[in-house]
C-alpha cells in the first residue's frame, strides 16, 4: 500500500511537470485516512499530519490535494463547516477499485487558490472522482479552473445541491480524453468567470434541476449549439433548458424546467370532482356500494325504459343514485321511445304518440316526486339515432319540432323542471351530421325553447375546451346565456380502458369549468359496457373487480381542497389540490397529485412542486413530510387489485421539491400524495363522533382484527371490544 500511494505520488508529480519546469517545488498532501472520522479538518488524516494549506512564495508551493483512498462512507472526505484551502485538489481513484473517490462539502467555504481542481484526473483504468457540494461556498481561483473527466475514459461528476461554487474556467470532459464528465446541478448556482473557458464535449453532459449555471459574457449561442446536440439536459432529459443573456450583468444564464409543474400558489378553486359521471351501467343492487359512493358520482344519464328491467334505468335507480349517492339524473327519453313505441316523433305527420309518451312519462315522475333532468333524444344529429324519412334538411326540421313539442309538455306539467340538449354527436358540424350545436341554438332561442342545461358529446379529450370556449362566445354574441354545461358522454372507443387518457379528460373538464358523463363501448366480448353494471366498463364483468381505470377515479374522488395550477406538456396532464382541513379527529392535512399520459414512450418523469410556502401544515415539527408516490399501470380490460407504491418516505419540508415518477408509461397514472407525519391520537371525548362517521363510510364491511393502521382501511371494521385502546397512526 505504501509503494502504491508513492507511485500515485510520483504520478501526480510527472503531470505536474510543465509546473516544475518553472522551478518551483510541489508538496502533495495525500488523503490517507486514518483516524475514525473522515473529516477534511482532522490533521491526522493527511499524509503531511496537517491540514492542507495554501502556500507560494514562487520557489515552493503547495499543497498539492491528492484524494484517492478508498472512501469509508459515501461522502469519502467531508468538508463540514470553516475556512479551508488549498494550492489544487485532484479527486481520483484508479478504476480496478470500483470505488470512486469522493470528497464532499456539507458546509463552509473552500479555495483552491493556486492551480486547479480536476475529478478523474489519471489515465490508468478508468479512473473515478466525485465532488458533492451540499452546502457552503466553493471559490476555484486559481487560473487552471475545473475539469470533470481528465483521464482517459475516466468517470467524474460534481454535484451540487446546494450552495455556491465558483470557477473562471471549466472543462467537462477534456478533449480527446474520451471521459465522461458530468455536472449535475441539482440545486445551487454554478458560475464560469471566463466564458471562453467554457467547453463541454462528448460524451460528458451538464444536467440542470434546480441549480442555475451563470456563465460571464455572452455566450448564448453556444450554450443553445450545447443543448441542441444534448450536452446540456435538463431534468435528465424530461425538461426544458432555458438560456438568456443578462446584457447588463454581461452575464449568460442557464436554468432549466421540468415538463410537468404544479404550482401551489396558484389557486384554481375548490376541487369537484366534475367529470365523475356515469352513462347506465348500475342497477339497484350493483354494482356494490363500496365500489360505487368512494368514486362521489355527480351525474348518472339514465334510461326512461320501463319495464325492460332494471339496470340503467331511471326510475328503478332513482332511489340509490339521487337519494343515496346525491348524483343528478339525467333521463333520457329517447331510449324508452323507441324501444316501447318504435318508429319516429311525427310519423306521418302525425305526434300524438310521441306527445302521449312524453306526457305519460313526465306526469309518472310528478305523481312519484322524482326530480330528473329531461334529456329529451339522445345524438339528434346522427343517423344513427335520428334516421326518420326525408332529407337532412327534413330531418333537421323534424327534430326541433319534436324537441319543442317535448319541451312545452315537460315545461306545461312541470315548469321548474330541467331540460338539457342536444347532446349530440360532437360539439362541431362533422359529415353525416343533421345539424350542429350551434344551428340547434339558434333555433331554441327563436322558439323560446332553449336548454337549461347545454349538452353534447365528445370522443376526444383535447375538443373539451375550445368547445366550451366556442360555445360561451356563441352565446354571449348572440344575446343569450346557457350557464351550466354538461358533455353527457366523453372517451372514444380506443381510450376506453386507458387511465392515463382519463386523467387528460378529467383535467380538461375541469379547466373547462363543466361537468361530464363517461361514455360506454363495446368490451372484447363484445358486450357494451352500458348494460353490464360496470360502471361503463370501469369494473370487470362479471366479476366486477377494479380495473386500472377505476382506481384512476378513485383517485380523482380522493382529491380534495383548493385545486392548484398543472403545468404538463403535449403527453402529461393531471389534477391537483391542497387541503389545510387539518387537524381533526376525522382528517388531516393533504396535497393529492394526479397524473396522466396518453402518448410518448416509457420514461422517467420529473414533477416540480412549487409555491408551498403557505403549506406548512404538511410538515412535523421535525420539518418533514410524508411523501407517496403510487403507480396505476394500464390493466386494460384486465383487473388491477391495488395501484403499486413506488416510495414512500419521509423527506425535508421545502417550498419547492422535485419528485421522481419512474418508469411512466404512455397510457398510466400516477398519484402523488404529501401528508403530515405527524402521530394523530383519536382525541377520546370526540370518539363517538369518530365511530358514527366511521362507521357510515364502512356499514357495508365486516369486522377485522387488526386497530386501522394509516388510511382508514375501507375494507374492514375495527374489534369495537378494544377501542378504549384505539389510536390512528397516519405514518
């Protein structure tokens, strides 16, 4: 080992030779390592039994850092807190080892104040550096600068989390040494003093999070030729790079962005979960209720069949979704119409049996006190529900007349009741279409007959806005207002199944400031998702387990709060909301992140969270939050048992944070949730209160043996014999 370290010793010296010839004397002050602790300040640690110092009086000059020695910790030689310098630092172990070395800065200030630092600085096998700066201050003043990757093939990086390092020159991957620098800022800020010193080459890269690198002089056009050839990378190549010249401060700075941002100082009011709608697809009894009522379903568009059995019906399930689950129905007339009567409104010119059978079924809804929304005909404008003989002109015509004929009758019997229309087909005029949303106002307003409610349909998620947009502006222009609007079914066949593609509609619904209805398909087998009780094919039939779909709106139902600005890309969208209703026994303080993709490849992701300054509340009084990230890969048709948790830890409070989400694919989900680790006790004079809540949301389980350990396990009731005993532990 000796003659091991005099060779390296010797190596360093020949390299230095340019130097010598100058005449001066090198003194290396060697890591060795010796002592317990592997602090940079402990002089027992150095070959020299000092601590490394600057000196240079032109004939002698030193020391000469040499860092190589087999780390006893990741950290290798840590720099705590002080004053601490030195003539040059090389950071360098021979690559047979396997082991890197590395010296790391937790805090403090150190100089290298007369030459340079160079990572992976020797030639022989690969040779391995590493720099960590987690704190303090770095000054590289002397005129050699940096260099990350020297040796040939070498591996070296210095990464800075935190704090400030400061060079006038930097090399990332020397020329023609074939060594793979890299600079990963993290966090901190990086300054070059000479930006005709700045040089990155192939194949090193620098990779930008949260730091900044400033570099003097304008040297924009340069660093823009680095990003184009993917030398310099933000968030390991998910994000954007951002460069601008500061002409003032002669300075180029370079920042970079993740694609997806959640802003939480952006408030976008309170979380509804808006497109929790469902088209049929439920009877009576099923699906069960544990799998219906955590989804809170706002809307169910429901058939005016009778007779024709239960499931999808409006008056069978009037009981369980208006009175029980608190949604909207909305019946849709057209349904019971054909299947009872047959044929078309005004056949023959002749409308007493469609006038008879709104009549009839209006007045069925009045003597049973039951409170729908009338959807008078379902898709008008296509001929596939609206094919009667004549013209598309005359079909046209034929429509509005029995639309005004049903809303005069509905109106005359009940005249605060609801009706909403269209609902077809698309939003746009498209082929083979009667008439389009638009034409059907116009009309409405010139017979007095328009909607309460504005409905139509879209099957695919990035119409949702525009169309709601165009249709304000419609309205507003022409003198009159429709304000609620429903998209009473949404999801084209081929997303059926897909949780990212829900998550996109959920988004755009949302920022629409409209409710929707998810629309129904055909499954492989080749029956529609309508009529199986799987809540438009959310569940499996018949055994009627989740899907990855419908873990998707459990976690929509789960977000809760003041909804927060979501800043994604072309193939990322998502949800998100803080909720501060903190400290009870019944609740705690939460953010919930929902995230979707639709398109792209199979990749790391990285979300930055920002603006949490007002949301405090999530951390302990150690100042740490619980961070969980969940994964909801596509199942498909197939069933999900349980989305996969990624990680679950505990890490540092800070006001913005970056999360990890590995591995996303392009039709998954991902849920974020920050909570309090805080230990929550039931507090024992509220417990009642605590039991009654508790026990409404879990009537439908059995008892279990185990005290509820972290979320309230929905799926099992707690032994009431012990629960003198009971305490909730969040964590």
């Amino acid at each position: 080992m000796f003659l091991k370290k005099k060779i390296n010793e010797c190596i360093i010296l020949s390299i230095l030779l340019a130097q010598v010839s100058w005449g001066a004397t090198f003194i290396i002050n060697h890591w060795i390592h010796t002592v317990q602790n592997n602090l940079w300040q402990n002089p027992d640690n150095w070959s020299q039994g000092r601590v490394p110092v600057y000196y240079n009086d032109g004939e002698t000059k030193y020391d000469i850092v040499y860092i190589n020695s087999t780390p006893s910790s990741s950290q290798g030689c840590v720099i705590e807190d002080g004053n601490n310098i030195a003539y040059s630092i090389y950071i360098s172990r021979n690559g047979e080892s396997n082991e890197p070395a590395v010296l790391t800065m937790n805090g403090g200030y150190l100089e290298v104040k007369g030459w340079e630092m160079k990572l992976g600085y020797d030639d022989a096998n690969a040779s391995r550096g590493i720099f960590n700066l987690n704190d303090g201050t770095v000054n590289i003043s002397g005129t050699g600068g940096v260099c990350i990757g020297y040796g040939l093939e070498s591996q070296a990086e210095i990464n800075i989390n935190a704090g400030i390092f400061r060079t006038q020159k930097l090399y990332v991957s020397f020329t023609g040494s074939n060594a793979y620098g890299r600079l990963n800022l993290n966090g901190g800020m990086f300054f070059v003093g000479l930006g005709n010193y700045f040089f990155v080459n192939q194949p090193g890269r620098i990779d930008i999070y949260q730091g900044m690198l400033v570099i003097n002089g304008n040297v924009e056009s340069y660093v823009q030729n680095l990003v184009q050839a993917n030398l310099i990378t933000a968030y390991n190549g998910t994000g954007t790079i951002n460069v601008t010249y500061n002409e003032a401060a002669n300075q180029t700075v370079v920042s970079a962005s993740p694609d997806i941002i959640i802003d939480f100082s952006i408030e976008k009011g309170s979380a509804i979960n808006r497109a929790a709608g469902f088209l049929h697809s439920i009877s009576p009894n099923a699906p069960d209720a544990n799998l219906v009522n955590v989804l809170k379903p706002k809307i169910f568009r429901l058939s005016a069949t009778r007779g024709y059995g239960d499931t999808g019906n409006a008056f069978e399930n009037y009981q369980r979704v208006h009175n029980v689950i608190g949604a909207d129905i909305q019946i849709v007339l057209s349904d019971g119409f054909r299947d009872t009567v047959g044929g078309w409104p005004g056949d023959n010119s002749n409308w007493i049996a469609w006038e008879d059978y709104v009549r009839g079924i209006v007045n069925d809804a009045k003597d049973g006190n039951y409170i729908f929304q009338w959807d008078i005909w379902n898709e008008a404008n296509t001929e596939t529900f609206w094919n009667p003989d004549g013209t598309a002109t005359e079909k046209r015509e034929r429509f509005f007349e029995a639309w005004k004929r049903a809303w005069l009758i509905i109106k005359s019997i009940n005249p605060e009741a609801e009706i909403v229309g269209p609902s077809n087909s698309w939003y746009q005029e498209l082929s083979n279409r009667w008439f389009t949303v638009e034409e059907f106002l116009s009309f409405a307003k010139g017979n007095d007959v328009l909607p309460d409610i504005l409905t139509w349909h879209t099957w695919n998620e990035n119409t949702i806005i525009p169309d709601t947009t165009q249709a304000r502006n419609f309205m507003a222009a022409n003198g009159f207002n429709i304000d609620r609007i429903v998209i009473n079914e949404y999801g084209g066949i081929a997303q059926h199944v897909l949780p990212g593609t829900c998550v996109w509609y959920f988004a755009n619904v949302q920022d629409a400031n409209v409710y929707g209805v998810r629309a129904c398909t055909l499954d492989p087998e080749g029956c529609s998702t309508c009529w199986n009780v799987s809540l438009t094919g959310l569940l499996t039939y018949p055994e009627q387990q989740p899907r990855s779909t419908w873990w998707t709106y459990k976690s929509y139902a789960e977000i809760t709060g003041t909804l927060v600005e979501v800043m994604g890309n072309d193939n990322i969208n998502g949800l998100a909301a803080k909720d501060a209703d903190a400290y009870s026994v019944l609740s705690r303080p939460q953010v919930k992140i929902l995230l979707g993709k639709r398109a792209g490849v199979t990749e790391d992701e990285f979300v930055l969270l920002t603006g949490l300054e007002n949301s405090s509340y999530l951390k302990d009084d150690s100042g740490y939050i619980r961070l969980k990230v969940e994964h909801i890969p596509n199942s498909g048709w197939d069933a999900l048992p349980a989305p996969v948790s990624v990680s679950d830890t505990l890490i540092r409070f800070a006001n913005s944070i970056n999360v990890l989400v590995p591995d996303f694919g392009p039709a998954d989900a991902y849920i974020i949730t920050i909570t309090n680790p805080k230990i929550y006790k039931v507090d024992m004079n509220n417990l009642s209160i605590f039991i009654s809540h508790w026990l409404d949301d879990n009537s439908d389980q059995q008892g279990c043996n185990d005290y509820p350990v972290g979320d309230l396990d929905y799926n099992c009731k707690v032994n009431f014999v012990d629960l003198s005993l009971l305490s909730l532990y969040w964590f």
